[in-house]
C-alpha cells in the first residue's frame, strides 16, 4: 500500500467495528491511538476483539444519534466517520433511519467537532449521491444530484453540512464517495449474499435483478490506502471519488463465487425486478471517475474483477466454506 500513514494522532473511528471501519482501524493502529465509537447496530464485536487489550486501542459503545453522549467524548486531532446505516436496500421501507443516522448522526458529529476543537474529518460518502448519473464514468463535478434512495439522499444532506461546517468553523472535511468496497469483514453486499444463498442450497442461486447491472468494485485496502494518501496531500475542504476504472457485472459475480466454492453447475436463477434491477433504489450501471484520485498520485493495487474475485478468496475464509 504506497499510503502516507498518520502517525502520533489521536484519531477518532466512528463505525470501527465495522466492515471499512475495522480495516481502517487494523491500518492506523500503532502508529496513532485509535478510540472507536461504534453502538454495534449492524456488526458485534469480532472484527476489533484482536485490538482488545492495546494500550493505543479504547473502544466506546455510543450510538452517534445521542448527541449528548457524542458531545462528551474528549477531543481528537481527526475523526474518520463511517458510522451508518449501511442497508441501502432497507431504505424504501424504512426512510427515516437513513436521515436519522446518516445525516443527523453527522451533524452530532460535526457538533462534537465544533465544541471540541477537532480540526478535520474524514467521511465516508457514497456514489449513490449521485443517482442514474448520465455521464458514465461520474464525476465529481456532475450534477445535478438526483439521487434515488434514501440512503443516497442522507449522504447527499451529511455531505452537505460537512461543507457548511467547514466554511462557518474553520474545520476540513475529506468527502470521499466509494464506489462498491469489497474484502475482508465484510458482513453484507452481493458477495456475501451469494456465498450465504449457496450454503443453503448448492444446486440453485437466485440473483436479484437480471444480472446485468455493472457497478465498479473496489478493495477494501485500496479504499483505505487511497483515503489516506488523500489525506496526506489535501489540506482543503474537497471530495474525491474513490473507485476503479472498471467495471464487473452481477452474473460476474455469480461466477466467481461459484468457482470459488468449487461447485459445478450452478442453476442462476434471476429475480427480475424492476428494469432488471436488484431492488427498488437500486443503480443498475455505476462507475465513478477516478481522474481526480489518479491525479493525486494514487493507483489501486486491483482492478474491479481482481478486487472482486480477491474478496470472494477472502469472504470463502471467513465465512467458511461450504
Ligand atoms: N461497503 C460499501 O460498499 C460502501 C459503499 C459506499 C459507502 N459506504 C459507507 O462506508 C461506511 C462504512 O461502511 P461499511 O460497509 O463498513 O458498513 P458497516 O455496516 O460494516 O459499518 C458501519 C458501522 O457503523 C456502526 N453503526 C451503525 N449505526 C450506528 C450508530 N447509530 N451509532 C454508532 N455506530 C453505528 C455499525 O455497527 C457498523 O459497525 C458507511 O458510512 C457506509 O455508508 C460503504
């Protein structure tokens, strides 16, 4: 990884027991004290009991929506801010928990960054933001944002305030908006969903949608490598998509998992849906440009595919196989 590491910083995860959260956590640790808040809504404890016990580690179970308990945490010299409500999917059904978490429980942490002094944020955005872009690959000057989940739209809002934010107080905010991140610790998306549908029944696997949605993948050690060489060379309020230049489709997927679990004939059976997309909300054709993180001097380690197919290497030895 050609990151620059922070070091000697008092640098504050929320959402680090998560899926990039503990994998940013795993990067920082040792040469920076790491405190995570994390209420563990959507992931226990597995990932950060290895960082149990290290003096540089300190782990706080607050939810960022209790903006009381947030306010008390003591000052940081940077907060990387990943907390959130993660199922893109859920939003149709229930809308209110992405403002609540996402855009809400960001201003109650940009609050605690105000009244503490903390200078700077790193946040984790999505491409969702942008909607059913027209311009293939996205970026980050595209508009107008239209997005079409709620998750996206919540996003959108937080985005938002971490500009106003910096322009009334002085603090700078990182916006980096991923594309699909995949890899180890990862507790959802279609990998995971694939290996979990085929542990049940090895003969049959049903895809959502028709297949042919096409998002760009990326590792999750090129997400973390890439956010912090921006942080190292950006020292302004700005955002910078963080993606692949290619693309891999869902039936790809499908492939690769299969192989990967070594079964042989595999019947895909596709849900349909509406315009052959997953889910209500879903975009079925996402990339994002990456010429600003290029420019910055960054080059992932894996394409799209490659990430893809390391991650289903890596979700196999997790979840275990069949
Ligand atoms: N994984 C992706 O492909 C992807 C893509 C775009 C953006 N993101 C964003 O990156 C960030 C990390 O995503 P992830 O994939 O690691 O998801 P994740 O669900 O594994 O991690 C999110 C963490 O936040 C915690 N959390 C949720 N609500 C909370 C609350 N109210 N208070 C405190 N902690 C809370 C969860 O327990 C979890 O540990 C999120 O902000 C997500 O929206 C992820």
């Amino acid at each position: 990884m050609n990151a620059h590491k922070p070091s000697g910083l008092d640098i504050l995860v929320t959402g680090g027991a998560g899926f990039i959260g503990s994998n940013v956590v795993d990067f920082l640790l040792n040469d920076n004290r790491v405190t995570v808040v994390d209420n563990l809504r959507n992931v226990d404890e597995r990932f950060i009991r290895k960082f149990m016990g290290n003096r540089n580690f300190k782990f706080l179970k607050v939810d960022i929506t209790d903006r009381e308990a947030i306010a008390s945490i003591p000052g940081h010299d940077l907060v990387v801010h990943l907390a959130a409500n993660s199922d893109v999917r859920g939003g149709s059904e229930d809308p209110v928990t992405d403002f609540r978490i996402n855009s809400e429980g960001t201003v109650n942490i940009l609050e605690y960054m105000r009244k503490r002094g903390v200078p700077r944020i790193m946040f984790a955005s999505s491409s969702t933001v942008y909607g059913e872009a027209k311009t293939i690959p996205t970026p980050e000057t595209y508009g107008p944002y239209l997005p079409i989940s709620t998750y996206g739209a919540s996003k959108m809002a937080a985005e938002g305030f971490i500009s106003a934010y910096s322009h009334y107080y002085g603090l700078t905010g990182l916006i980096f908006r991923f594309a699909n991140i995949v890899g180890t610790n990862s507790t959802h998306g279609v990998i995971f969903d694939f290996i979990n549908k085929l542990k049940k029944n090895h003969s049959e696997l049903e895809i959502l949608g028709d297949g042919t949605q096409r998002k760009s993948y990326l590792h999750v050690n090129d997400c973390v490598g890439a956010m912090f060489h921006v942080n190292a060379i950006s020292k302004q309020t700005d955002i910078y998509n963080l993606g692949n230049t290619s693309m891999t489709s869902v039936r790809r997927i499908a492939e690769y998992v299969t192989t990967g679990l070594k079964l042989g004939n595999v019947n895909f059976r596709f849900a349909g849906g509406i315009d052959g997309r997953g889910w209500k909300g879903d975009v079925k054709v996402a990339q994002l440009g990456i010429e600003k993180l290029s420019a910055a001097g960054w080059k992932n380690r894996y394409s799209s595919d490659e990430a893809v197919e390391v991650a289903v290497t890596e979700a196999i030895s997790q979840i275990g196989a069949l």
